[in-house]
C-alpha cells in the first residue's frame, strides 16, 4: 500500500474539461476500432466475456438459502 497522497492521482490534466477532452478522444477511437473488426472477432470477444463471466461465478463461494 503506498501511503503516499498523489499515489493513483492523474495529474495530467489541467481541468475538468481537458480530462473530459481527453475522455472522449479516446472514446471515439476506440469506437473506430470496435467499428473495423470482423463479425469473427466480435463473437470471439464476446464468447471471451462469457467465460471470464462464467470463471468469476464459479469462484463466488455459495450462500446458504435463508430460512
């Protein structure tokens, strides 16, 4: 644990709407990536979802019913 106070802090950015700038540019190019993959890919990034989904349940420990 790092007790130092700009420990996780993102000093970058100047204001508010410089981050939400930056925020966005990213948003954007990220969508016009998503908007260059196959159909393939995108199943693949979903069935690689599912299981990350399934991997994480199956960890949970199991409560017991009320009652």
């Amino acid at each position: 644990m790092n007790d130092d106070a700009e420990y996780g802090v993102d000093s970058r950015y100047k204001n508010n709407l410089e981050r939400e700038s930056e925020a966005t540019t990213l948003m954007e190019a990220r969508i016009g990536r998503m908007k260059l993959l196959t159909k393939d890919q995108v199943m693949r990034a979903k069935l690689m979802q599912l299981k990350l989904k399934m991997e994480e349940y199956i960890k949970k420990p199991l409560r017991k019913p009320s009652g």
